[in-house]
C-alpha cells in the first residue's frame, strides 16, 4: 500500500513540476502573424467559455521555455496595444488557461508592467472601496466594483522564486481584477452597477477629491 502511495505521490509531482506547455498551448503562443495576440471576448460564445475556466499552474520547466518568453512578450505587446490599451492582462484573455498575469505597478517608479507567476492573494486587509473598472475582454462598458485597497500577493516570479509582497491601493484592485480572471471569473459578476462612460467620468472625479 504504502509503496502504491509513493508511486502516486512521484507521478503527481513529476506531472506538476516537469509540465510544459501542451502542443494546443504551444499553437496558440504562436499563432498569428502580428506580436499582438487576439483578445478572446465575453461577446464571443467559444472566447466566453475559456475565460469562465479555472486556469491551472504554471510549472518551473514552462517558465524555463522559448514559449514562456514568447507568451510573454506577446502578453506586454498585447496590453500596450495603443488600439485596446489595459492596465493589466491575464493568460486566459489570450487564450491559455495559466495562472500568469501582467500589472502594471502604479506604485512603483515609471509604472512598469511586471509578470506574476502561480499568483494568490493570502490576505485581504482593511476595508473595500469602489472604484470603476473595465476590461480588454468586455467592450465598450465598465462597472463599479468593490475591492480590497490593501493585499498581501504570494506569487513566484520570471525566475520561478516565490516572494509575498503587500500592495496597496489602485495596483492591488489591478491585482484582485486579473487574479479573478484566473478563476474564470469576470469584473461584472462583481459589479454593483455598470456605467456609462458619463458617470464613470463623475466617480472618477469624486474619487480624485477624496485623495
Ligand atoms: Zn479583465
């Protein structure tokens, strides 16, 4: 009994820690002519499904990849598209169900864009706030959403390290936005109300007189 136990035990690390990309993954990283990657949508029924996934773990040996560093790229390409602009973008919106997102860190110097691996949030600290978002994979509307203004991020990093870090305020509602689409979930599950982009403009003003 014991030595079937240890048998399983091996098969399952050895599938989680040695997985690479699957050939339908692989495809997808290089499919297209353009840097920029398509943007699958809630519009679009296939697209719909994908994002509503729960996206699986990214292992040491994809980081280690050509894919990795092409999915990566593309990714940063992707969510700086002067066409579609974001503020943040998770694998799945490109159509790999992986745990990987890109931020861009308002709260650091020059606002980069930096890429998270297998990321949680292990803490949620003070009080939530709205704040309005929108999303690449939601055209055109944008909602108000409740969210927690300060986290605490346990993630592994290009290098496959893992660090936590506490983070605060409009970068962590990034944080909380993106993580959720690893969960399948999308921003207007969340929603208390969607705005158009008249009274998006209002909050966003009430909320630069109450900083
Ligand atoms: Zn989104």
């Amino acid at each position: 009994m014991r030595n079937i136990l240890y048998a399983i035990f091996f098969a399952l690390m050895t599938t989680s820690c040695n997985q690479k990309f699957t050939a339908e993954e692989s495809a997808t990283i290089h499919a297209g002519e353009r840097e920029i990657m398509y943007v699958l949508s809630v519009t679009e029924s296939p697209d719909s499904t994908i994002l509503r996934q729960k996206s699986l773990p990214i292992s040491e040996q994809m980081v280690q990849s050509e894919d990795f560093t092409l999915l990566r790229r593309r990714m940063l390409a992707t969510v700086q598209d002067p066409e579609n602009e974001g503020v943040g973008i998770a694998a799945p919106q490109v159509g790999i169900s992986r745990q990987m997102v890109a931020v861009q860190r308002f709260d650091k110097e020059g606002e980069p864009f930096e890429f998270f691996i297998n990321p949680e949030i292990v803490e949620r600290i003070g009080e939530k706030k709205a704040g309005g978002e929108g999303c690449l994979s939601v055209p055109e509307i944008r909602g108000d959403v409740e969210r927690w203004q300060t986290i605490r991020l346990r993630y592994r990093d290009e290098q496959f390290v893992e660090h936590e870090e506490l983070i605060e305020g409009f970068t962590a509602v990034i944080f909380q936005h993106e993580l959720d689409h690893l969960d399948g979930h999308i921003y207007t599950e969340k929603a208390e109300k969607m705005l158009t982009p008249e009274e998006l403009e209002e909050l966003m003003a009430a909320q630069e007189e109450d900083e």
